[in-house]
C-alpha cells in the first residue's frame, strides 16, 4: 500500500509540473529577467523569444523525470535522473545565459553565458532598420570591436531616452 502512494507523489508533481512548466514558459524567462537584471539605471531589458522556448524544453525535461521516476524498474529512474539533470541545465541557459540589458552607462550583452559591455561611446554607428512607427523600433548598432547587435524597442518613450544617449556621444542615426 505505501509502495503505490509512493508513485501517486510522483503523479502530482507529474500534474503539477505540467501546469508550472507550461506558466514558466510563457512568462518565466521575462519575469527572472527583469527582476534580477534590472538595476536603478537600466532602462530596458530584452528576452529573446528563444529563453522561453528553452524553458519550454526544460520543462519537458522535468515532465520526462516525473515519468521516470513513476516506473518500477531502476533503469528507467536514472533516465529520469537524467532527464533532471537536463531540465536544470537547461532552465539556468534560459533564466542566465540570454538577454541584453540597456541601461545609463552601458549595453550588457549575454549569450551564450558569455556577458559582453559596452559603453554608449563604443558604438561605432546606429541605424533604423524600419520606418517611423508608434508602437516601436528596430535599431541596429555596430561597436568599434565589429559585434552587431540589433534592439526591438517597444516604447516612444525609450527610443528618445536611446536617441538622446546617441546625441550626447556624438552619434547619428541613420
């Protein structure tokens, strides 16, 4: 009898990160994103779409693991130790290893785990890539070491802040 609420411990955790896994990747990378990475002076923080698919995938992982550990023979919950060890590798490359941060004093870049900054007078050259539009702007940037980075800016209001912080380092927008 003990031997079959064991597993029912697994089919709830099973359930439960199913709806979690689920809510995480929609929204987790973005949440952790902006509540561990924004500072004082940072004025916007971009997740790319590939955090949330990469959550997705660990949350699989973790589905796996559940799955796993409910069958009886050892064989299948070291799989799902595996499947585990995954979900955790994959959800820290989602939460830490992408997204750009813009901030007063600089751009911090993250991908692939390696952190790269630069400061408003590294940028060699600025350029819109689309037309005037409301809801937001595409403005790709070139910094003297040659790397290329292209920001979505979703806000009026952000894209005069980043303007301003061209102007005042002597770079025009093309």
């Amino acid at each position: 009898m003990l031997h079959k609420i064991d597993k029912t411990y697994w089919v709830v955790l099973l359930i439960i990160g199913v709806v979690i896994g689920f809510l995480s990747g929609l929204a987790g990378p973005d949440l952790v994103h902006h509540t561990y990475f924004k500072h004082d002076d940072t004025f916007m923080v971009i997740t790319p779409f590939a955090a949330n698919i990469l959550m997705f995938i660990a949350a699989g992982f973790f589905i796996l693991f559940c799955i796993g550990m409910i069958f009886e023979k050892k064989v299948w919950n070291y799989v799902g130790i595996l499947f585990l060890l995954l979900s955790i590798a994959m959800g820290y490359i989602s939460l830490a290893g992408n997204y750009t941060l813009v901030s007063l004093d600089e751009i911090t870049i993250v991908k692939s785990l390696q952190k790269e900054e630069y400061g408003w007078n590294e940028i060699a050259e600025a350029t819109y890539l689309d037309e005037y539009q409301y809801d937001g702007r595409e403005l790709h940037l070139i910094f003297n070491d040659g790397n290329e980075k292209t920001i979505e800016i979703d806000s009026p209001t952000i894209v005069k802040l980043i303007e301003q912080r061209l102007a005042q380092n002597g770079i025009d927008i093309n």
